[in-house]
C-alpha cells in the first residue's frame, strides 16, 4: 500500500464546527445559477442593456422566420413558372395568366410579364419601332422588375447584419456597467473578498452572454440569406438573357 495512504489512513479525523458545515451546506445548495434572480437583481443600466438585446433578438428572430417563407416561396414559384415556360407553353397564354384580375405575380414571372408586356407594346406601333428598339425595351422593363424583386428579397436583411455585428459591443457595454457597479460598491465595504463582487460580476456577464446569443442567429441566417439572394439573383438573370432571346428571334420573324 502506498505510505501517504497508510497516514491518511491513520491520521485521526475530526469534524467540521457547526459553522463551516451550515456554510458549506449553503455554498452547495447555491451552486446553481439562478438567471431569473440575476437578471432581477442587476443594475438598472445592465438592465436596460437587456431588455435592448431581448428586443433586439425577437427581431431578428421574427425576420428569421419570415425570409424562409419568402425564399421558400421564391424558389417554389420559380421551379413552378420554368416548367410552364420551358414546355412549350403560348407566350400569350402564358402573359394572360400572369394578368388574371386579383393575382400578384412575383420572381420569374413577374420579370416575363413586364417583358412580355413591354415587347407587345412596341411591336403594335411597328410602323415606328424597329426589332431592336422592340427588343431593348424589353430588357430594360425586364431588368427594372429584376431589380425590384431582388431588393424585395433583400429587404430586412440590413437589420439582421446590424443585429450581428452590434450585439456583441451593445452586451459588453452592460458588461462594463456592471462591473463598474460591483466595484464601486466594493468600495464601501471594508471586508472585501471574491464573494462580495461575484453577484454583480455575474450579472454582468450575462450581458455578454445574451449579445452573443443575439448575434449569433442574426449572422448565420444573414450570410445563409445573402447566399439565397445570390442565387435567386443570378436565376433570373440567366431567365432575362434566355427570354431576351426568344423575343429576338420573335421580333426577326415579323420583320421577314
């Protein structure tokens, strides 16, 4: 057997006073952290700081939710049109179901009525309009409404990159404020040890902690977004060109 065992094993044991046992009873009987208390407890500017930064998260959280609906929707929409387009479809037919009283059309098919629109507009003054005026136009009523309806599925993605890059600094700003709170009120105490400031350093990092978690979904889903636009964005692109194509063709055969 080991020799420190054997004295370890015969030195006598004596109990803890009454004293030490109560305190160590209620050090582990308060080992877990309670938020809820913390956060009560806190300082009126770390405070604020939270509220700010549980405002802020709602937010981005809600916008979270919405943009998948509207990415989802996008991209349904656009996977639904190409298969009507590219089957062989009559462009009219096409163009007066995009009209239809009471229906909002958006994405690819939106970017073909306005074309298509505009493209039908000019070949009826053909006296005046040449084929590549026709086709002009076209492209560029094609690339306004391309422009519009990225910027709709860009919209709010601003707030959740503001919400990513300034939560960290808004919860260390109530990180500082409670710090410097536990510190001037150490000041007045005379016996100053780690438990008298472990409260208030507790509360403040929870601060830190709630602007984290704030940020963190706000940037992931703004990079994963920005992506998605991209994409969409160069989805449509490459429909404008294919699209500005076939009206060209179109606009030659009336000429012949």
């Amino acid at each position: 057997m080991n020799p420190f065992s054997l004295l370890l094993t015969a030195a006598p044991t004596t109990a803890l006073p009454a004293e030490a046992q109560a305190a160590a009873q209620t050090v582990a009987s308060e080992s877990g952290l309670n938020y809820i208390q913390l956060i009560w407890h806190a300082s009126l500017p770390v405070q604020l700081v939270m509220v700010l930064l549980l405002a802020a998260s709602v937010l981005s959280w809600f916008i979270i939710f919405g943009k998948m609906g509207v990415f989802s929707r996008a991209n349904k929409d656009a996977e639904e049109f190409e298969g009507r387009f590219w089957s062989g479809a009559d462009l009219n037919q096409l163009y007066r179901t995009a009209t239809e009283r009471n229906r909002i059309v958006s994405g690819l098919e939106a970017i073909f009525e306005a074309g298509f629109r505009e493209f039908t507009r000019l070949r009826q003054q053909k006296k005046n309009v040449d084929a590549r005026t026709q086709l002009e136009g076209a492209q560029r009523a094609m690339r306004a409404t391309l422009a519009r309806e990225v910027d709709a599925l860009e919209h709010n993605l601003e707030t959740l990159a503001n919400v990513g890059s300034t939560a960290p600094y808004v919860g260390l700003v109530g990180t500082v404020f409670g710090i410097m709170v536990s510190f001037h009120g150490l000041a007045n105490n005379k016996q100053a040890t780690i438990a008298s400031v472990a409260p208030g350093i507790s509360e403040a990092l929870i601060a830190t902690a709630m602007g984290l978690f704030a940020a963190i979904p706000a940037v992931w889903a703004y990079n994963r977004f920005a992506t998605r636009v991209e994409r969409l964005s160069v989805r449509y692109e490459s429909f404008t060109e294919e699209f500005s194509s076939i009206l060209q063709r179109q606009s030659h055969s009336d000429e012949g």
